[in-house]
C-alpha cells in the first residue's frame, strides 16, 4: 500500500510528544511490574532515560539563545515535575532531570537491587512516569486543537 514513513525522535512536534506519552507510559508499567515484585524486562525503561536526557540533560547552557533545547519537552517534564518540586529556571529543571535520569539508570542498572533498597524512590519514579505520560498526552492533544482544519469539511 503506502510506504512507511519514520519520524526522527528528536523532532520537536505532535509526533515526537505522542511517542513521549506511550514510551513513558510503558516506563510506568515496568516499574509498577518491579514494585509487584515481578520480574520485568526493562526495555522502556532505559529508551525513556536515553529520551530525556537527549533533550534536556545534554543541553549545554540552557538560557543562551544558541541552545538546543526542545522546549516543547521541555514544558511536558517541567509539567510532569510540578506537583512535587518547584523550578524557577532552566537550570533547575536541567537539574532535577538530571537526578531523575540517574534514579532512571540505577532501576536500568540493577532492577532487583534497586527494589530492595529504594521502593519508595522507585514508587516517585512511577509516579513520575505516569505523570510525564499523561502531560505528554494532553499537550498533543492542545497540538491537534491548534492545528487548522481541512477548509471543506465542516
């Protein structure tokens, strides 16, 4: 029929955000799965902390105007933060995401161990997973609101 057409991760639009709120949803049930004691294999997991810290980790110097940053993502995982920590700037949020791609690495590293030690930080991180998911899904939603319609469908 029609040749399937791939859609670079990195791109900042509808697309890119979607694709956050599924893999990050993911991301929630491997955790959930972990904290039931079952033993899940993590493969969300590690694309989610790849994911943001191509974003938003890596940004050098996020308050020059030459920088990167994908601030739709950004706005998602600042949303997604909100309820529990307060950022004033770029760099707090850089920041915070920072801690939370490390937490993101140490559940990737040793899921059982992590468990065993952490449950109450691997219960914010799924916490956090599901909200990261659900921003995600309302701001493509506001996407879909903005974009214009057909001009000859009603």
């Amino acid at each position: 029929m029609f040749p399937q057409r791939t859609v670079p991760s990195s791109r900042c639009g509808p697309v890119a955000v979607m694709d956050l709120a599924s893999l990050a949803c993911g991301a929630a049930m491997e955790i959930d799965a972990l904290i039931l004691g079952r033993k899940p294999s993590l493969t969300a997991v590690p694309q989610l902390r790849d994911r943001i810290t191509k974003t938003v980790v890596h940004v050098d110097q996020t308050s020059s105007k030459a920088s990167l940053l994908n601030p739709t993502m950004a706005w998602v995982i600042h949303s997604a933060l909100r309820p529990t920590e307060q950022q004033d700037d770029l760099d707090q949020l850089a920041e915070q995401t920072r801690r939370i791609t490390e937490q993101l690495d140490q559940v990737t590293a040793d899921p059982e161990k992590y468990r065993e030690t952490s449950c109450e930080q691997l219960k914010d991180i799924r916490s956090f997973c599901v909200a990261l998911s659900r921003e995600a899904l309302i701001s493509h939603r506001s996407f879909q609101k903005g974009r214009p319609g057909h001009p000859f469908r009603r």
